[in-house]
C-alpha cells in the first residue's frame, strides 16, 4: 500500500504542474495513466463500477467523480478537484487534491484552505484508542467554524485490497462514538466542502456529483495507516 500510495502522490504532484488554463481534463486523466502504467501499476478507477477513466476530475461546482473531458477545458479562475487510485499488487492508495487554475477569488482559496487543514484535523485523530467519529468530528468542527458547509452524502473509507472498504468514515459525526481505532486500520479520509449549502444531485451521467446552489466546492483526500506512533499518511511523499 505504501507502493501504490507513493505512487498516486507523484502522479498528483505531477499533475498539480499541468494544471493552467487551456488544459483539458481529459489531458490530465492521460498524462495520469501514461505516468501510473510506466511505474508499473494498474489504475484503480478504470473499469470500476464502469467508469472509463483513471481520474476523476471536478471542476468548480462538481464535488466529486466528475468524468475527465476533452471539450471540459480549464480557465483563469477555475478550480478543479483530481481524484486518483492506483494499485500495487491487489492493494489500492488512494488520494484527491484541489487545485486552483491561475488566480481565484479570496473565497474559493478559503475553501481549499479549510478543506485541506479539516483533512489534517481528522488525520490527527487516528491514533490507536480514538474512536471511528473523532475522525469526521474533528473535520465537521473545523469546516463549520469557518462558515463553511460539509457534504454529507459521500464519505471516507476502509481501503486495502478493495478500493472500497469498510468502515464508512465520515466527515462529520459525534466524537467518542463509533468503533475503537486500532493499530494497522487503513482509511481513506476525505472531506468534501461547499462554499454554499450542503446539498449536492447527481448529473445526468450517472456518476458528477454538484451542488445544488451551484457554488465552488472542494476535496482532499489522503490514504492513511493508524500505527502504534500515530498516524502514518501513505499519500504524502
């Protein structure tokens, strides 16, 4: 997991510097594949539950598994979420970034700001004793208290040899419940957060989630082990 961990966040720090306007975000998802298969490995998104591609890629209002385009060309202003999974020998990383495209505005950079340091509070709470919800509590806690919104319909996850396990990890919830953490659990945590309401429907394809109001939203994502000295986060190089 560590492989294909490590591998996931150089494909989305390489990616993070083809970010501009004029791109497209079906150049990313091939610049992705190209980079994932020259190391090796399988992406894990291609032929799952039918999706075609190896990124996700949500631009501006779309929260999540927004479907990489060659008419869906970034702008000046733009932000654009990239989800990414690769496997390493039957194990899944998995991880997402926000990135801006060019210069945004003061709110949307506070967006991704909050939704990247609520992914670290809920990080910090995966140590050997805590409880499932600490997690999401911590993340809810930061996200709220900074005027802004989480989604509640999509949630982290367990993740090994499947690229979707249990337990459900959300991002929000009542701290001191849920199911005692121990050392050696994988989750994938990660917070998804709109600049306006909470709510979110599905687009027409099945898969691009949106918020309803149409506003920005963000995603972090990073896959995490719990050991006996803490947290250990696989999808940071």
């Amino acid at each position: 997991m560590r492989r294909a961990s490590a591998v996931v966040a150089e494909t989305l720090l390489r990616l993070g510097e083809k970010v501009k306007p004029g791109v497209s975000t079906l150049d990313l998802d091939r610049m992705a594949e190209e980079f994932i298969r020259s190391e090796g490995l399988i992406p894990s998104f291609k032929g799952y539950l039918g999706f075609q591609h190896t990124l996700c890629t949500s631009v501006n209002e779309e929260v999540v598994h927004g479907i990489p385009n060659a008419k869906r060309i970034l702008k000046a202003g733009d932000i654009i979420g990239v989800d990414c999974g690769a496997i390493y020998k039957g194990y899944h990383g998995d991880s997402a970034r926000t990135f801006p495209v060019g210069e945004v505005p003061a709110d949307v950079t506070h967006l991704m700001d909050v939704t990247r340091e609520s992914l670290n509070q809920g990080i910090e709470q995966m140590v050997v004793g805590n409880r499932l919800y600490d997690i999401g509590a911590a993340i809810q806690k930061h996200i709220e208290s900074n005027k802004l919104y989480v989604v509640k319909e999509y949630v982290g996850h367990g993740i090994g040899t499947k690229l979707h396990e249990d337990p459900q990890v959300p991002n929000y919830g009542a701290a001191g419940t849920g199911m005692r953490l121990k050392s050696g659990m994988v989750f994938a945590i990660e917070p998804m957060v709109n600049l306006g309401t909470e709510e979110t429907y599905i687009l027409e394809d099945g898969w691009t989630v949106v918020t309803k109001d149409g506003r920005y939203s963000a995603h972090f994502e990073d896959t995490i082990v719990i050991t006996e000295n803490g947290p250990y986060i696989l999808t940071r190089l």
